[in-house]
C-alpha cells in the first residue's frame, strides 16, 4: 500500500529501541525517522490542550525559528508528557541526535503512549540508531507501525496527483478528541508551495477531517499533525492548481481521520453522523459533536438498540435552539423521529444496525441549509479492558 515512504525525496526508517516500560514486550519496531533528501516547507497543527507534552513543545519551537525542515523523529512507548525540564531535554536530545547521524538539521519531534514517564534515552537512542541505518529501506507500513501504542492495524494513505504525490501515516486509536488533528499524523508531499499557503491549506482541512473526529472524548497531551513539503517534483503550486492539491491533502487526510475511528479501541461500528439543516455550520457541527461524544449513543450502536431517544436528548444538549417539532431523525434510510416518533419496524432498523460496519445517523434540524459530519465509533467492553491494561 502507497504512502508516505511512496512521495518523491522521502525516506523512512524504523528502529527498536524496547521503549515501553511493561511485563509485555512490545514485538515491533518503535522509532520512525522520516527524512527528506532536500529541506522542505514544513507546516504543523498541534494540540490545544494546555498540558503540551515536551516533544510538542520543541517542534512548536523548532517552527517559530526555522524556515524549513529536513526531517522527522518519532518514538512509540512513551510520550514524553509531564516530564518538565528533563522531558524538554530529551526531546531536544532527539532532534540532535537525527542531525547528527543524518547531517541534515533541523528536525522535528513527536512522541507517543504512556504519560507521565523519563523516556529511557538509552533505548531511545538504540532505536534512533537502528531508524537511520534503515533510511530508505522501509515502506509506509513499515513507518506507520513503528508509531502505533494499541492500534491494530497501520494507518496509511496516498494521493497521486498525476506530476506530484501526497502520501501520509497516522497512529490513534484511543484518547481520541482531537482540538486540531489526531493523535499523531506525518504527511509529505513532493510539490513546491509557499509556507503560508501550506499552513492555510493544511489548517482548514485538519478542521474538517481530523477535528471531525471522537473515539472517547479524551483529548491528547501529545496531538501533532505534520506536513512537509520538499519541491522535488518540480510542481508549483498556485491559482492554477491548488484546489487539486487541497482535494488531494483532503483525501489523504480524511482517509487517515476515517481509519483512526475505524480503530477505536474495542470498537466494531464506525457512526458517520450528519447534522443537515442548521442555520449554520457552527451550529450544525455543535450538535453533531454532542451525538457523537455521548456514550449513551455509543453504547446504543454497540447494542444495535435504535435508542433514538438518546440521540434526540444529545442534540438537544447543545443548547442551539432546536425545536422538537421540526425535527427529522433518520438510521440508516429509516425515519425513526419526525415531529414526534415515527412508524417503523423496530426489528428492522436493528436488522441494519447488526449488519453494518458503518452506521449512519442523520438528523434534520429543520433550521437551515448548513450541514457538518462527524464520525465516532461504538464504545464497547473491550475499551474498558484496552484502557484498565494500558499501562501493564
């Protein structure tokens, strides 16, 4: 599968440092190094949290300095967050520790898993090592596994723009609500763009895919999107061609969101949630967050219980003004709410719910015109177990 390691000037590589602290043994590689062989346009979205890990700190930092940047290291098993000056000191130690090895500089951080913990530079440092040997050697899947904590399966997606390519990896799967993007998301790009283009570009899109997104409510210390942008494929963008870009980082980005909620720990039902027919946008993406984040609603889908009672009381807890009377309540194609409760046969919309990866719900304000989406996942036992386990 194409991705990231697939865009022209880019090389991954992955090491295994043994960085989680655990009974467990980790039987994966835990370090990415991405590097890009000519300095490239960089531009980044972080969390909004106000306890930023330390690796969030240092590339925020590395951004307000640097006019490009010719690398990312990432690790797995440890995130780097609440460490204070310590944590500050070891995320730097990373970057230095790619320009180095590499003689590329300067690089950017990020960090990913248990909160709260010294990251063991020793075995930091062994995979770090191990990542740079490896550069242009290992492939997107490769690259995205080595940043997965307790996801299934590797994040991975591409866009081929016919003369330039847009290829990304993303690990997340729990203490998922992101204020900006995922988890953690590393994109890369072949074409020549301006910085504040790039960042416009980038800024407005995580909103719509990434920032779009729930698995439990629980935003990270840690949320960091990246994209890089090195030039090597002679592709400038401008008036001429931005809007297929822009439709490309989109792709890649919602493709990325999509695969996280489809990996929500313990999950089994994706839940696309569409608000229609708010006065605004605002409005409707309000009412869609407050569905998506109940877990009444989440553990209803979980049951396939068409519960619509729960969905109904969590738009109202928005607090946007909606009336009872104008509303329409769809799963799936069947009307379940209109004005009041609708006929339906009860059997048949569980029938759908069980048969289904991805369930919609769609509810009409009958306000407006504006829409926004959403998507969360099922909140099932499993997600208990996952979280209750997570640190043994």
């Amino acid at each position: 599968m194409k991705g990231i390691s697939d865009v022209k000037g880019f090389l991954c590589g992955t090491g295994r440092g043994g960085i989680k602290k655990t009974d467990k043994p980790v039987e994966r590689d835990d370090v990415l190094v991405i590097v890009s062989e000519v300095p490239a346009v960089a531009a980044g979205v972080f969390t909004q949290n106000d306890i930023k890990a330390a690796p969030v700190k240092v590339s925020m930092k590395q951004f307000s300095v640097c006019e490009k940047i010719s690398g990312i290291v990432a690790n797995s098993g440890n995130a780097n967050a609440c460490t204070g000056e310590q944590g500050l000191k070891d995320a730097e130690k990373m970057v230095n520790i790619c320009e180095d090895l590499t003689g590329k500089k300067p690089f950017i951080v990020a960090s990913t898993g248990v909160i709260g913990e010294p990251l063991p530079m020793d075995r930091v440092e062994k995979g770090i090592k191990e990542a740079v040997k490896t550069l242009g050697t290992k492939n997107s899947i490769e690259a995205a596994t080595a940043i997965m904590t307790t996801d299934t399966f590797p994040k991975v997606a591409f866009f081929d723009g016919g003369e330039f390519s847009i290829g990304g990896v993303a690990k997340g799967a729990g203490m998922i609500d992101p204020a900006m993007a995922t988890m953690l998301s590393f994109v890369a790009t072949d074409v020549e763009i301006d910085k504040n283009l790039l960042q416009e570009i980038l800024t407005e899109i995580v909103d719509e895919t990434f920032n779009a997104i729930t698995v439990d409510g629980d935003m990270s210390t840690n949320d960091t999107v990246f994209i890089l942008a090195n030039g090597m494929s002679k592709v400038k963008i401008a008036d001429s061609n931005v809007e297929l870009f822009a439709e490309g980082l989109r792709k890649v980005m919602a493709s990325l969101a999509y695969q996280i909620v489809k990996d929500g720990e313990g999950a089994t039902k994706v839940v696309r949630i569409v608000v229609e027919g708010a006065l605004t946008k605002e409005e409707a993406r309000k009412v869609a967050r407050k569905i998506a984040l109940s877990p009444l609603v989440k553990t209803a889908v979980f049951g396939c219980d068409p519960n619509w009672g729960r969905i109904i009381a969590a738009a109202g807890s928005a607090c946007t003004g909606i009336e009872e009377k104008a509303l329409e309540l769809k799963i799936g194609d069947f009307v379940l709410f209109k004005g009041g409760r609708a006929e339906y046969r009860e059997e048949d919309v569980y029938r759908y719910m069980k048969d289904s990866d991805e369930i919609v719900i769609k509810l009409n304000l009958g306000k407006g015109k504006e829409r926004f989406e959403y998507l969360t996942c099922d909140l099932t036992y499993d997600y208990v177990r996952i979280n209750a386990e997570y640190r043994t």
